[in-house]
C-alpha cells in the first residue's frame, strides 16, 4: 500500500505523462522481453521506448 506522499508523487507525475499514468513493474518487463518473442519476428534494428509519451523520438 502506499503512504499519501507516494501517492500524490504519482499522481503528480502521471500528469506530465501523455498517457496519464505511470507505468507498472509488469509493463516495463512486458517491453524489455518484447524484442525475443516471437511477436517481434518482423521488427529489425528498432528501439522501443517505454516512457508513456514523454519523449517524441
């Protein structure tokens, strides 16, 4: 559970975020093993950012 500063720290920085949240543990994880699966068969040579929008490259 999160103490009332945790939460209004999140709250705060899921405002600068496009996608209006931050994301989770899983969500991250999800990313990092995306390039070796079988879901990426037809990527090559591309980087992937997890940032929710914050960085238009």
């Amino acid at each position: 559970m999160k103490s009332a500063g945790e939460a209004a720290l999140l709250e705060c920085l899921a405002a600068q975020i496009p996608l209006g949240r931050v994301e989770n543990s899983e969500e991250t994880a999800a990313v990092a093993l995306f390039p070796a699966s079988e879901d990426s068969s037809l990527m090559t040579g591309r980087k992937v950012y997890p940032n929710g929008g914050t960085a238009q490259v």
